[in-house]
C-alpha cells in the first residue's frame, strides 16, 4: 500500500469517526431528556436558555407538514446519498473544510432517523407529567420508522411584546428564535451555512451543468 492510499484511508476513517461521535452525543442527549424528563417540562438555564422536551414528527424544528412515513423514508435515501457523496469527496481528496460540513449534515440526519426508527419501538410513550421508560423491542408506543424526533434546546433570545402603536400587531406576545430543536438540527444548520460561507467553489462545481454549444 503506497504513502498517499495509507494517509487516504486515515482521512476516511477521521470524517466516519466524527460522524459516529456526533451521532453518539446527539443520541446520549436525547435518551437523557427522554428518560429523565416529561413531555413539555422546561428546565430554566438563563433568561434565554431553556431545556424544554417536545416531541415532533416532521422535519428539523418542529415542522409538520410532510407525511411521516415518507418523510423517514426520504431521510433513509437522503443519508445514503449523503453518505456516498461523501465517501466520493474523501477519495478525490477534497478540502478539509467541505468535508467537515458533509459530515456535519450527515450526522444530523443520522441523528433524526435513530428517532424515526426506534425510539416508537423501544420507548414507552412520553406524556405530560410521565416519564417514558425503555421497554423491549416492539413494545414501545409506535412502529418502525414511526417515532418522534426528540427536540430540547430552546433559545428565546429575544421574548418581549410589541409595543402598542405598532398598528395590527401592537401589544402582541413576540419571541424571536421560537422553535425548540435538538443537537442534530444543530448539526444540520452548522454543516449548511459552513457550506455556503466557506465552500461556494464546491456547490458551484455541483450547479454547473454541460450546455452543448451553440455551432
């Protein structure tokens, strides 16, 4: 095995290892919540941040308005092809920094679909003023790929109310930052806005498509 294919191999190893970490804390997070607190508890770290337990079924923070069943689905294709294309990237030995922001959104994802997959399978259900248990595999409170998305930080940075001359909306409840997400989503947004900031050479590679030329 030559030098460069030994220091490729080490390199691949780096970005799987760092998704299996981030997946891990993501997961070490969510049981903790899951386990030790009831759905809609709120635990008060500051003025603007909050450990609050939700529970969602549709995408990152809190949106719902994809069919879950479809919405696992696509997840499953999604990471794969993530996971692919990142596997392809290592190989032509691409930027460190474009290959830390895949692994960042392909952790993310891998985060959620741990939730999707298993949690309805292996958890009891988490209700107001209950806490969920672990049960045996298949006893839990949903099917396979059916579970919800366990979601925790909440950062009400700014949470105020509109002042009164403002006309429609004067004296209106107003938090800016609302949704409550979770590590994974963290993950995602960081990898997505890295990308766009740092690697706009790689997505305009990606965008550029071959147009015949005009004779």
């Amino acid at each position: 095995m030559t030098q460069d294919s030994t220091h490729q191999h080490k390199r691949q190893y780096v970005y799987w290892l760092m998704v299996l970490f981030l997946v891990v804390v993501d997961q070490a997070i969510k049981i903790q919540v899951k386990t030790s607190m009831s759905l809609y508890e709120s635990i008060k770290v500051t003025d603007w941040c909050f450990i609050s337990f939700v529970e969602n079924s549709g995408m990152a923070f809190g949106m719902t308005f994809i069919n879950k069943i479809v919405l696992s689905l696509f997840r499953i294709v999604a990471c794969s092809a993530i996971g692919y294309y990142l596997y392809q990237q290592i190989r032509k030995n691409s930027r460190t920094i474009y290959l830390v922001c895949l692994s960042l959104v392909l952790a993310g994802a891998l985060g959620n679909i741990v939730d999707c997959t298993f949690y309805g399978l292996i958890f009891t259900e988490s209700l107001p003023g209950h806490i969920a248990s672990v049960v045996s595999i298949g006893e839990g409170y949903a099917p396979v790929l059916m579970g919800r998305v366990v979601d925790m930080f909440y950062f009400p940075l700014v949470d105020t109310y509109l002042p009164e001359w403002l006309p429609l909306v004067g004296g209106n409840h107003f938090v800016f930052f609302h949704p409550v997400f979770n590590f994974a989503d963290a993950c995602v947004s960081v990898g997505f806005v890295a990308l766009i900031i740092f690697c706009r050479k790689e997505l305009k590679t990606l965008s550029v498509k071959e147009t015949p030329k005009s004779e």
